[in-house]
C-alpha cells in the first residue's frame, strides 16, 4: 500500500516549487501512512468506533433480534411504530416536550397497545413541563404550575383525537371501534402463553391439578380437559386456583406501575428516570395484563436498549430481559427451515450484545452473577430438548404442549426477575437533585 502511494506522490515530492508548500497529493499520502502508522499501533479508528456507546445501540436498535423474527410489517410490533415510539422518546430527552407529546398521541391512535406506557407520558410531561421550576432538594414548586403549558398539551391530544376517531363518531361506529379494541372473550392467555405471571399461575394450576388427581383430591368428572393447553384463543377456567377475570387483571397492572409512577413524580430523575418508568410500565402490563401477546415484550426491550449503553446495572438487565424475551419468541418460527435461521440470527444478536457491553463496562464489576449465568445458559439445553429430544419421544402425541409449555414458564421466570431487578434499581436510586449534590 504504501509503494502504491509512493507512486502516485513521488512526482509531487520531487517538484521543487518557489513557495516551498507541499501539494494536496502529498499533504494527502502523508496523513494515509499516519493512519496506517496509528493502524499498525494498534489504536484503529474501526475498532474505536465500534466501542462507541452510539455505534453499539444503533446495532441493538437497528439489529434487534426480535424486530427481525417478529417481522417489521405486523400490524401492531413492527419497525414504523417502534421507531415512531423511539423518536418520541427522543424528543422528551432533547426537552422538545411538544413534539413528543404529538408524536405519541399518533402513535397511541396507529395502536392503542401503547396505551401501557401512557401513565408515563402524562405523569412526566406533567411533572416535567406544566410545572416549570423544582426546589433546591428536586421536590415540586407547585407555585410554578403553567396552565397554558398544561391547555397546549391538552390540544395536541384532542386534535390527534379528533383526526383520528372523528369519521368513527361521524359514523356512529365508535362503540364498535372500542369493542373490538379491547377483546375480552379471548381468555386470560394466547394460545401460546406469553411468559408472563399469569403463564406461571396456570402452570402452577396444571401441576396443582396433577397432583390432585394422583392423590385423589379431585374428582376426574369435574376437570375440564386440556382447557388451558388446548392451544385455543378462548375463555377457561383454572382447576385449583381462583379463576382470573379481566378485572382482576386490570387492577394487578396498576399496582404494579404505581411505585414507577410514585417514584416519577415524587423521585424525579429527568428523562432517564421517565425512560426508566416507561419501561416499567411496559414491563408490568406484560406481566399482568390481559390476554397479553408474547411479541409485546419488544414494548420493553427496544427502550431498555438505550438505558442498556448508559450504566453497567442497566445493561446486565437489558442482556437478561432481551435473550430470555427474544428467545420466547422462538415459537413464532415452528417450521424447520427456521429452525436454522432463528437459532443463528440470535446467537449472533446475543454473542455481540454480551460481547459488546461487556467491553463498554470492562472496567465495571461483571455483568452476571453465577446465578443469572447458570440460568441464561439453561436456554440451550432447554432448546436441544424441544427440538431435538421432545418429537422422538411417545409424549408427542399425549402432550404435544409440553414444548411450548416449558419455552413460556422458563422464560416468565427471566423477564419476572428482570422486571424486579429494574424495580429495585429505580426504587433505590437517588433522585437528580440529590445525586448532583452529592
């Protein structure tokens, strides 16, 4: 490389000229070997990208397994609204809390299962925007509280309203448009459990019945058969422990987003601590919502990427939520043709993802325990049983759930422990004012 360069720049190093200056193609061949130099040293310019807390999330968000495997063209978890969700996150971190606000009342409208994270917007822009000045300890002045702020909010969101379900009410149609927004008679879980709670109240009932029947506590008659693993979207009712109703569910989200909500308001963090909520908010009506879908867990793990290049504790939490997260989707591809594809796909997204934060932090405590290791490497064997040992087995055909039934209960114990992580974190850190004073 650097004859070739000597060719094209030793006719220019050999003219003389009055002026005493070096051409541009020698200024030019110059800063090539000083490169080379700086490459041979060691200190690549690639590999100093490539470590860049920027370059790593636009490979986690760009990149993101579960977008890829799930498709970007789903009607409801695809790229468009994702990215529409991202950008408004954006905006409320560059303080452009209009924007934001309009740019989720469009995306509430293209799909009310942003509904979750609403409780997040409204406390924030509240907190953070109507209220214009805090106290010295971070607390509210409530003095400062800004009505025309509060009325110009107010208007965006009426006016995306208004765009959006105006025809319906035109129409006479709107009660249509919110019975079939919100499908109760669908049962508590999908025909392929989300992993979730509820996905280990209703194995906990299974093994509770089992053991009833062995035992002789319960009676063989009254025992619906197969009503929860059937794999039918329907309504049924749990055998041993209280059956669940919508309500029920309903009034388990909201206990468990209100600590966010409290710790927003009256432990305010900026927009991290709003991000940090969102994802909460998330993650909580994934664990108890109604008839929830296992893609929504991508609700969570796309925001949770940009905490994940912010804090070691952020990113060993994102690393836990997104491999068990991804890897319950793997049912989604059940042909086995995917069977390569998805298994590669992952592996790659996960070894970058370890391998990659594990650098940004290199000089912060290790990302895992010896406990959450053990428990992410129990994927492998749990994926060599179900799809290399489970359909050579007689159980195929008796219980040709059980697959599904082990991928949904291992994965709802990662992302519930990730869930209680993440709520530790947020519920011990220190408000801003504090942390800025200290």
């Amino acid at each position: 490389m650097a004859a070739l360069g000597v060719a094209t720049a030793i006719p220019q190093i050999l003219k003389c000229t009055e002026t005493g200056l070096l051409s541009p193609t020698v200024c030019q061949y110059h800063s090539g070997i000083m490169r080379c130099c700086k490459c041979i040293d060691g200190k690549k310019a690639g590999r100093e990208l490539t470590e860049k807390p920027k370059f790593i999330l636009s490979v986690l968000l760009l990149w993101n397994f579960g977008l890829l495997i799930v498709d970007h063209i789903h009607f409801q978890y695809n790229g468009f609204l994702s990215g529409l969700m991202l950008l408004s996150i954006a905006r409320l971190f560059q303080k452009r809390h209009m924007e934001g606000a309009f740019l989720f009342a469009v995306l509430l409208h293209f799909k009310h299962i942003y509904l979750y994270v609403a409780p997040a917007y409204g406390v924030y822009l509240l907190r953070s925007y109507c209220f214009t000045a805090n106290k010295p300890d971070g607390s509210i002045r409530w003095n400062s509280f800004s009505f025309l702020r509060l009325i110009s909010l107010g208007l965006i969101v009426f006016l995306v309203s208004a765009l959006s379900l105006g025809p319906f009410l035109a129409l006479n149609q709107l009660p249509q448009v919110f019975s079939r927004l919100f499908p109760f008679k669908r049962g508590l879980c999908h025909a392929y459990w989300a992993p979730n709670f509820w996905a280990l109240y209703s194995a906990l009932d299974k093994v509770l019945s089992v053991i009833g029947l062995e035992l002789k506590f319960l009676d063989p008659s009254k025992i619906p058969k197969a009503s929860m693993t059937s794999g039918l979207v329907q309504q049924f009712q749990h055998t041993v422990l209280p059956s669940v109703t919508p309500l029920a569910t309903l009034i388990c989200t909201l206990i468990a987003i209100l600590p966010s909500i409290f710790c927003l308001w009256f432990k305010p963090q900026g927009p991290r601590g709003f991000l940090r909520c969102l994802i909460l908010c998330a993650l909580s009506s994934f664990m108890f919502g109604w008839h929830v879908h296992e893609k929504a867990i991508l609700l969570a793990v796309l925001p949770m990427s940009l905490l994940s290049v912010g804090k070691a504790g952020d990113a060993s939490i994102f690393l836990i939520l997104t491999t068990t997260g991804h890897y319950s989707l793997f049912p989604l591809l059940f042909t086995a043709p995917e069977l390569p594809i998805k298994i590669l796909l992952m592996l790659l997204f996960t070894i970058y993802s370890i391998s990659s934060l594990k650098t940004l932090f290199r000089k912060e405590k290790p990302l895992f325990n010896w406990m959450e290791t053990f428990y992410l490497l129990g994927l492998g064997p749990l994926e060599v049983f179900c799809e290399f040992v489970f359909p050579f087995t007689s159980w195929k055909l008796k219980y040709p759930f059980i697959p599904l039934l082990l991928t949904s209960v291992y994965c709802a114990v990662g992302i519930t422990y990730a869930w209680f992580k993440l709520y530790v974190s947020v519920l011990t850190d220190p408000p801003v004012g504090k942390t800025k004073k200290q």
